[in-house]
C-alpha cells in the first residue's frame, strides 16, 4: 500500500494502514498490510472508505474472516465513514508482494 504525501488524504491513509496492520491472515499469521493484499484506500467519497484489496488466492479459505476484520477496524477507527472492500484479482497476489516485515515473520530471509 502505497501512500502519496501530497495526497490530500494522506494522514488518513496512513491512519487506515496502521489500523489495518492489526488485521492478521489467520493461515499465515501476519498482517494483510505486511503480505501486501491492500493495494489501495480510497477517502475521496465523503462518509465512506473504499479498500482495493486482494487475496492470496481466489478461493481464500480464510477470505471471509479477513475481510470481516478489515470491515471491524475501519468502523472503529473511523465511526464517521462507511466501509467498504473493492476485491481485485489484478494484479495477481504472489510472494513478491511481501513486504521485508513479512517476510522476516515467515523466515523467508
């Protein structure tokens, strides 16, 4: 998730992450920001988010859990706005996506 400081939502973007990090793949034991399933959060529309986001697969079988997760901490830290998950398949999810955190959590250095 990239964030863009002359956005004029970057302070909020930045507070979603964060808030999002708190999200953690039940399979894989790390946050959802950390594999790099959220490729985006969208502020723009007023009294609503929008997450552009992945899975590692289509068929997750844990997909429900963690967008249910993503819904709950977006409503806490943000009781004035309705949230909201856009699912992508493009660009395809691969371990490249990884962030150095992640992959430190799952021994891939």
């Amino acid at each position: 998730m990239e964030i863009k400081l002359n956005n004029p939502y970057a302070q909020e973007e930045l507070k979603a992450q964060v808030a999002l990090m708190q999200v953690i793949d039940p399979e894989l034991n790390v946050n959802i920001v950390d594999l790099g399933l959220v490729y985006g959060v969208d502020f723009s529309t007023e009294g609503q988010i929008i997450v552009r986001m992945t899975l590692s697969t289509p068929h997750c079988p844990m997909g429900d859990a963690i967008e249910q997760g993503v819904l709950n901490v977006l409503r806490q830290t943000f009781p004035d706005r309705t949230p909201s998950i856009q699912l992508v398949w493009e660009p395809e999810w691969n371990f490249n996506m990884i962030s150095e955190a992640g992959k430190e959590q799952l021994n891939l250095l």
